[in-house]
C-alpha cells in the first residue's frame, strides 16, 4: 500500500511501508547518512497527512550505518542543493514567508505525537541534529549502543528549529536540555538512557528485533483505550489537576460508551 506517490519517496529519500496496522518509515540515503532537506520534511508531512486511520505505531528508522547526520550542509552554501530551498534563496524572502516556509518544515515532525499512533524511532549510530529533533518528535526512542546524539546547530550558529527543543526540556529538564544545546556535545547511549531520552538501550545488533517486540506490545492493548491515554497523556502537562480529572472522566466516559455499545 502506498500512501504518497513513489517518486516523491524516491526523490526525497524515503521508504514507507504498510504492515497490518504498522507503518515503518526509513531514511533511505545511506550514501549520505541520511542527511535532511526540506523535500524531506515536507514528504514526511504529506505522509503524516495522509495517515489511514487503522495504522497505530509508526516506526522511524535510518538505512546504513546511522539514523541521521541531520540537515545536508550543502543547503547553507551559496549554490544551495538543486530542487532545494537554500538558506540563501531563503532570506531573500520576506520575514512572514521565511516564518511559513520553516513552519512547513517543521509539520514533518509534529504529527509524530497525534493521538491517533504511537511513534517509534529505532536510532542508531549518529542522530545529529535534524535526526536528534526527528528522535525527539517520536513517543519513544529503542536507542542501540552506538547511538550519538547531538544538537549540533548552535554550532552552525544556528537554532534547532524542527520542534525539537520543548520534547527536549520535557525528557530532560531545562538546565540539562540548554547544557547539550549550547555545547552541541554529544549524548551517548548510556547517558541517553539515563537522561530518559532513550526509552531502552540495546545491542546495535539487537535493535530491529528489540523495537519489533515493543511494536507487538503495544498493539496488544485496545486501540482507543491507547489513543485516549497518550492524548491524556499529552495534555497533563498544561492542564492543572481539576482539568485533567475532568479530561480523564471525559475520556473515561468516551471509552465506556465504546465498549458497551452506548449513545
């Protein structure tokens, strides 16, 4: 089953695949590890718009020897990349249309949290910025020993700008979050597990069979019950107590009516 025209996949480096209610997405340009680009993010936006509705775990992963070396630098030089936007076509452009353009950039990752699925990144090797914000954009992240995170763009003397910064603050906590972001050091496996954004750490051989036994699990339970509680979930933290108890009897009642068949 094909959600988005198989040229567009090509071109933009990408392979999807539909497994009963399981969609794997791979970064698919291993000659260039994987390296992003707005055809990219905006392909994984058409992907997330074009979602069918019995899908409920959406796996990421990388093709090669790394999840992602982030955005492909040949975009922040003067001839740019063909067929790409380059940063310097881009500020030749308004401030309003520089702020829509960046916004479509980032829809590629933010549909990742919909309610609707569970997200999956299988990372290994290096997941530098653009790959460490496609992490975060993920529920859950299965992390191989290898694994390499980095949010390298202050370096570039730039800002992660792929949404990833708030999913960062909530892992890890604001001190910590700024500490990685404006060293752009690394964060190995261990310390990835520790700081909770590696869900679990696993041998790099072990990784597809490791995220394959957390895809089964999750498929295990009810399909609204799961879909209600990440968007629980997800609400908690600006929700103060009484509106959460009050979405949480909202949602209890939702998932009574289903199950016995009520009006």
């Amino acid at each position: 089953m094909t959600i988005v025209e198989q040229e567009r996949l090509d071109r933009a480096g990408l392979a999807v695949e539909i497994t009963g209610s399981v969609l794997a997405i791979t970064l698919d340009k291993p000659d260039r590890r994987n390296s992003q680009t707005p055809r990219l993010w905006h392909t994984l936006a058409a992907i997330g718009e074009a979602l069918p509705e019995d899908v409920r775990v959406v796996v990421v992963r990388g093709a090669g020897e790394c999840f992602s070396a982030g955005i492909d630098t040949r975009l922040l030089a003067p001839d740019g990349l063909e067929g790409e936007d380059s940063v310097f076509e881009l500020m030749q452009a308004s401030d309003e249309q520089v702020l829509d353009t960046i916004d479509g950039y980032q829809r590629g990752f933010v549909w990742l949290s919909d309610p609707r699925v569970i997200s999956v990144a299988a990372v290994h090797g290096y997941a530098i910025g653009a790959g460490f914000q496609l992490a975060l954009a993920c529920d859950l992240r299965m992390v191989a020993d290898d694994v390499r995170f980095c949010m390298k763009e202050p370096a570039l003397g730039l800002v992660p700008d792929l949404a990833g910064t708030k999913a960062l603050v909530e892992l890890v906590g604001y001190s910590r979050a700024l500490e990685i972001c404006a060293t752009a050091r690394y964060v190995e496996a261990d310390e990835a597990q520790q700081l909770g954004i590696a869900t679990a750490v696993v041998p790099r051989a072990e990784l597809d069979a490791t995220t394959a036994d957390l895809v089964e699990a999750l498929l295990a339970s009810n399909a609204g019950a799961v879909r209600e509680t990440k968007g629980l979930l997800l609400g908690a933290g600006v929700r103060d107590l009484e509106e959460q108890r009050l979405a949480e009897r909202q949602a209890q009642l939702r998932r009574f009516r289903d199950l016995v068949g009520g009006p």
